[in-house]
C-alpha cells in the first residue's frame, strides 16, 4: 500500500515505521527541518520537506497513486485541509488527528464526510479512555480489552515474592490449570522476550498476560498483586484529557477527586465546567503543596498536564510520598523504555493511542483492533479469521505460525466461547483472534487471517 503521512513528529515518524517494517510504500511530508533529517536518517522512507496542506507538495509526494492518506501534523487545520486538498486529487482514504472538539463534536457545523476525511481521531479521548481502565484495574500497569471487555491484557511488574518468581511457564501453567491466561510477553531490564515453556519468571520482569476478564483478580495475585478500592485520585493538569478523566470519575459517587492546575485563570474555567472535583491553582512539583493538600492519603496520581518533563517529576515525587499508583502522561517514544525503571508505575501516550487507532483503520476487514504495547516491541492484533485463510486449514501444531508470534485467545463465531488455545486448537472462519507479534513478523501473521 501506498501511503502518505503529513507530519513527521512522533505520531508521524513511529507510524512509518512500523508501516515501513511491513513493506507498505511510505511518504513524509514535514515542514521542520530536524524533524526531517531524523526521519531521513532512521527510516526507509521517502522524506519531502514542506506544507502538507499544499496540493503542489502533495502532488511531489506521489497522492495521485496513493492509496491513503494519514494526516498527523501538530496543527488541527493543517491536517483538515490537507484532506480536503487530497480529496481533490485522489480517490483514497484521508485520515486526520484533531484535537479541537469543534471539528469532532456530533453537532460540528463541518462533519467529517463535508471535510473529505474518512477517519477522524481524537487523541485526547483516547487517552482518557485508557487512564480510566487503568484506574479501574488498579494493580495493572496497562491494560488493553478485547472481545468488548471478555479478554484483558494486562501488564504487570512481578513482585520479589510473588508466587511463580523462579518458576517456568510450564510449571506455573500445571500449578494453576484452572486459570484461563497466557503470558504473551516478558520485558526483562529493556530486552523483549517472546516466551516459550522453559522461560523463568523472574523478580522485576514486566510480564504481558491475556486472561479472562473474570480471571483477572487471581491472575494478578500470580504476579503478587492485588486490587485494592481506589477512593482518591489527584490530578496535576487541567487540561482536555484531565477533565475527561475528572468528568468520567466524578460518575463513581465513592470518589474524591481533585486536580491541580498551575494557570489560575485556566483553573477558575475548570472549576465552573467540573461539579464535584476540587480545583486547586498551584505547582504539582511543589513537595510541601502536595503534602499540605493530603497526597499521602491518595491512591492514585495522575500527571497529565503538557509539560512531560514536569509529568515525570511530579509522578516520582508522588511515588517517594508513597502513593500506591502513578500515571504519567508521555509521549516521547524514546522515555517509554526506561520509565518504569526510574519509579513511574504507569505511562500514558495520547500519541500511541493514535498510532494504534490509525493502524486497526488500515488494517481494517479482517482486523478488529490493534494495539502497541509500551515499551517493548510488540504489536497486539485482534483478527476476525476470513473464510478459507490459512489460519482456519489446521490445528495451531500443524500451521508453521511465525516463531515471534504467540496466539493468544480465540472467541469462537458460533458459540461465543473464550479459550486460551492449545496445539491442538482449530480456528474456524469468523472466530475472532488476539495476536501478538514482533513488528518483523506483522507481515506474515496478516498472510495467515486474509
């Protein structure tokens, strides 16, 4: 597929790559000129620099043969009329990252289908959406649903004593038969491990698991682990995802919310929107304002403001004054490896959840979502397996699947059963499957769904 992508920022560069890593043709369009020499230098990809809302650009960069058109500029109208120009000159899908809700909203004077694009996605709301989950599942440090909420795929630190430290996949696997869960991934000191049978469950490891929904209190307790009843929540950062997040808590009558917001004039306009979060005009960093304003009593903290370096900072003071849960927002793809290291519990990235979003559209048909995991390189894909694909021809033993790929659950078409499948499982047409997959094998593992 021939695709073209306006902005070369994170969201830009991380999506040519993995479109990239799967011999899809890519075409950046960016206007600065060191995000260009940084996509020139680290991908295979066509680099032009300049205005991606401009048809002659476009034109350059090959729209006319173009099969889509992925507009990701830091600049809500660069990216609308860059659909709107596209539209003009090919018959492709367009598909555009706006974050002004006026653009969004179900009542826009401009729908989407009026400004030519096909896909709007609104990065914000996404990543509210995952805190929520997050809260949700307090143990969790990630946490992706498939099959509408039946399936959970959980990231979790293993404690120094939990129950199946130094034990393999196999011995946990005989120990706890009555558990429906597969580990899928381990993140061992940065390293990625697809694991077999013999791998060892070490103290510290980030390990991924699909399980059940309703197995996932007992799962968590494997990993020394357990939920506790989340009550207070404080949020440094009153912006669009903090107020989503506060509008979506403030539902739950048990909770206690308050957010801090250093603009005074910014923390007055959110007061007035919010009806049961405190709004407090100060600095998140500030130790002495944090225990003053009872940090110690909450059980999550949330930094979601627009200064990541501040998000970090005010995360690991909360950690040090010892509450249970941190979330930082951050969307630099370079920190996500190396933040659970320094003391942050949980990362979210407004940006990822786009990547994810652009890339279930892309893979649309036989896709039903898709999914990044942070901080390791592994894509998570729910497929719906198509009439006489090559998945549904033999048992799992029998189909050469791709060694960096794991199966992870199958939801039967007819039945609407879960199971964590075996070898000897079959996968008829219809049934909806979780895969997780290095990028190098994403190609393959399509091969086998279509």
């Amino acid at each position: 597929m021939k695709i073209v992508i306006i902005g070369g920022g994170e969201v830009g560069f991380h999506l040519a790559k993995l479109l990239s890593e799967d011999d899809h043709e890519i075409t950046i369009i960016e206007s600065k000129h060191e995000s260009v020499s940084r996509a020139q230098n680290n991908l295979d990809v066509m680099v032009i620099e300049g205005n991606g809302a401009s048809a002659q650009t476009l034109v350059e960069a090959g729209i006319k043969k173009a099969d889509l058109l992925v507009a990701v500029s830091s600049i809500d109208e660069i990216n609308i009329v860059s659909c709107m120009m596209a539209a003009k000159l090919f018959d492709g899908k367009k598909v555009a990252r706006v974050r002004n809700y006026e653009y969004s909203a179900n009542n826009a004077i401009l729908t989407a289908d009026q400004l030519g694009i096909d896909l709007m996605i609104h990065p914000e709301k996404e990543a509210a959406d995952e805190i929520i989950r997050l809260i949700e599942r307090s143990a969790a440090n990630d946490v992706i649903e498939f099959s509408d909420g039946q399936i959970q795929l959980l990231g979790v630190k293993i404690d120094q004593n939990a129950p199946i430290v130094y034990k393999t996949l196999r011995e946990v696997g005989k120990d706890y038969e009555s558990l429906t869960f597969r580990t899928v991934a381990i993140d061992r000191k940065g390293r990625t491990i697809a694991p077999g049978s013999e791998d060892v469950f070490m103290p510290n490891d980030q390990v991924f698991v699909i399980a059940k929904a309703e197995s996932v209190p007992e799962v968590l307790k494997l990993t020394g682990k357990t939920e506790t009843r989340i009550e207070n929540v404080m949020i440094f950062g009153g912006g669009r995802i903090g107020k989503l997040v506060a509008k979506e808590l403030e539902k739950k009558s048990e909770m206690n919310i308050k957010i801090i917001e250093p603009d005074s004039e910014k923390s007055f306009k959110i007061a007035e929107q919010l009806r049961k979060t405190l709004v407090l005009n100060a600095d998140a960093t500030d130790m002495d304002f944090l225990a003053n304003e009872g940090i110690t009593d909450a059980d999550v903290f949330l930094a979601v403001s627009n200064d990541q370096e501040k998000n970090i900072i005010s995360t690991l003071l909360a950690k040090h004054l010892k509450v249970p849960k941190t979330i930082a927002l951050v969307d630099k793809t370079d920190y996500l490896p190396i933040i659970s290291t320094i003391g942050v519990d949980v990362t979210v990235s407004n940006k990822m959840a786009t990547v994810n979003a652009i890339l279930k559209f892309i893979l649309k048909g036989e896709v039903v979502s898709v999914a990044t995991l942070k901080g390791i390189e592994t894509e998570a894909i729910e497929f719906i397996a198509q009439p006489n694909s090559k998945i549904t021809k033999k048992t799992i033993n029998k189909l050469k699947f791709p060694k960096d790929a794991i199966i992870g659950s199958v939801e039967s078409d007819s039945s609407h059963e879960i199971i964590v499948p075996t070898g000897a499982t079959q996968i008829h047409p219809y049934d909806r499957v979780v895969v997780f997959t290095l990028p190098k094998a994403i190609k393959e593992v399509n091969q086998f769904f279509a």
